[in-house]
C-alpha cells in the first residue's frame, strides 16, 4: 500500500503545472496560476488563466508566428490581440487523458483597440 500511495504522489507531482510571468494587461499585473495545452481545445499552443478567471490564449498559426486572445474574467469570446512577439513551445513526456504536457515561453507586446498585454511567461507541464 505504502509503494501504491509513492507512486500516486510521484505522478501528482511529476503531473502538475508551473507557470512564471511578468505579463501584465493594460498595465495591471495578470499573475496566470493555471495552464492548459491548446490540445485539449483543438489548438496548437497554450492557455493561461488566474484565479480572477482572465485567460490568454495563445495560439500557433501555420506561418510559424503566433497570436494572442485575451478572455476578460467571466467573457467566453476572446479579444483578438494579433501577431504578438515570439513563443517556443515543446512537448513534454507525460500524456494525461489523451493530452500532452506542454513546456514553453512567450514574450508579448500586443493589443486590439481595448486590450494591451505585455511581458513574458514561462510554463512547463500544461495539460
């Protein structure tokens, strides 16, 4: 019992996401603590969101750049932001309900007519 309950931690640790930023939104800190890969919404990339429930989207296009969409808390359309920087992202080991855990980084300056987002992110293990 004692080896079946190490195992358990080891994945719940091995499993769990990390997620660094100095992004900010219209000069207001966004401190994402979550992240999902963009796998599990039919994207290539990643979503980030903290416990206010805002969320970044960004999504690889084909052309190899990227674009940025910004969920205000409770909105369930995204503002397009555009062509923001440069992301690199990698496909980490683990895959967890048919999903594979994404590792990667991000430095934005981007914005619409409402929004403007700025900084970097780190994230590693997003699900």
């Amino acid at each position: 019992m004692k080896i079946l309950w190490a195992c358990m931690s080891i994945l719940l640790v091995a499993c769990s996401a990390h997620v660094s930023s100095s992004l900010q939104v219209d000069g207001a800190r966004f401190s994402p603590t979550t992240c999902r890969s963009g796998q599990a919404n039919g994207f290539a990339g990643v979503e980030l969101a903290d416990e206010q429930g805002q969320r970044l989207r960004l999504a690889h296009l084909l052309d190899g750049s990227f674009q940025a969409l910004y969920f205000p808390s409770g909105s369930e359309t995204g503002e397009n932001l555009g062509a923001c920087g440069t992301m690199s992202t990698r496909e980490g080991g683990a895959v967890i309900n048919g999903i594979r855990n994404l590792d990667g980084s991000a430095a934005l300056d981007c914005g619409s007519s409402k929004y403007k987002v700025t900084g970097s992110v780190r994230f590693e293990g997003c699900h």
